[in-house]
C-alpha cells in the first residue's frame, strides 16, 4: 500500500520497491531494539548508500551511478548518536566509507595497526561540531580514470592525462 500510487508493471522496479520496503523494516526494527534495550543515546547509528543514483534519479546532480561526477559520488547519508550528536542538522561536509573506520579507532581511543595505511579520517570532531571543514581531500580511482572531491569541486582525469 505504501506504493500505491506507483504503476508497478516492472518486475526490476518490484524487487527494486521491495528491497527498500525490507531495509526500511529492518532498520526499524534495529532502531526499536536499541530503543528497548535502552542503549540506543549511546549507540552510533551510521547509514549511507554505497554509491550514486541512476540517470533516471541523479537529479540535477552532473554524472549518475558509475562515473566521478557528484551524481555518481554524492549519497545520503545518515549518522545518529543521542549522546554527542545533541541538536539535528543537515551537512555537505564530504564523508566516505573509508572514514568509518578511523572515527571507529577515535571513538574508542585506539590507534589502528601502523602496518597499513588508511585512506578515511576520522570525523568524530565534525560529530561533536569542532570541525566544520574536511581537512583531507577524497579519491576515487578506476582502471582509466582519477576524480578528487574538495568542498565545492569535483575534478576528473583520464588516466593517460596524468
């Protein structure tokens, strides 16, 4: 009933419907667990799509799914956590999964193993508003191509060009 006003005659835009509809469930449930389990102002809750919107969906974002355009990198992206995070706000300050971790190791007070590099930052001090700007440019690179985020450019390269 929730797509109601959808035409759905589409078997991938069913499964696609359907998808969002159980992950919308479950993260309800996880959120209501949390809840009961009275843990949840102490829990970090952190949601992002893994990659841009299709053609049909990037908006007026340039670029979709599969190129290094904003509306192939920008996503939603969701962070929750009661404790630290005491007044809701929208950002664009530029995040990425390679972030994750880091923020992990500086919740926590650890140091990650110094036999690898990583690529994320943490950003636990944007979390607590002590940073309002990412310090760290962001890469993404394929077989052909190299793109670096800043604030408010998106710079893309072919391979050969570099």
């Amino acid at each position: 009933s929730i797509y109601s006003n959808i035409s759905v005659t589409n078997n991938k835009l069913v499964n696609y419907l359907g998808s969002i509809s159980a992950l919308d469930d479950t993260i309800g449930r996880l959120r209501g667990l949390l809840k009961e389990l009275n843990i949840s102002n102490n829990t970090l809750f952190w949601f992002t799509s893994d990659n841009g919107a299709t053609e049909k969906y990037s908006g007026t974002l340039r670029g979709h799914k599969g190129t290094y355009y904003e509306g192939g990198i920008r996503v939603p992206g969701l962070i929750e956590w009661p404790d630290v995070i005491h007044k809701n706000r929208e950002s664009q300050y530029p995040v990425v999964t390679s972030d994750f971790l880091p923020t992990i190791y500086h919740i926590l007070g650890t140091n990650p193993p110094d036999d690898r590099p990583l690529d994320g930052i943490s950003i636990l001090p944007f979390l607590k508003m002590k940073r309002s700007k990412r310090q760290k440019k962001i890469f993404w690179a394929r077989v052909r191509k190299l793109s670096s985020k800043e604030i408010n450019w998106v710079t893309v390269v072919a391979a050969n060009d570099i």
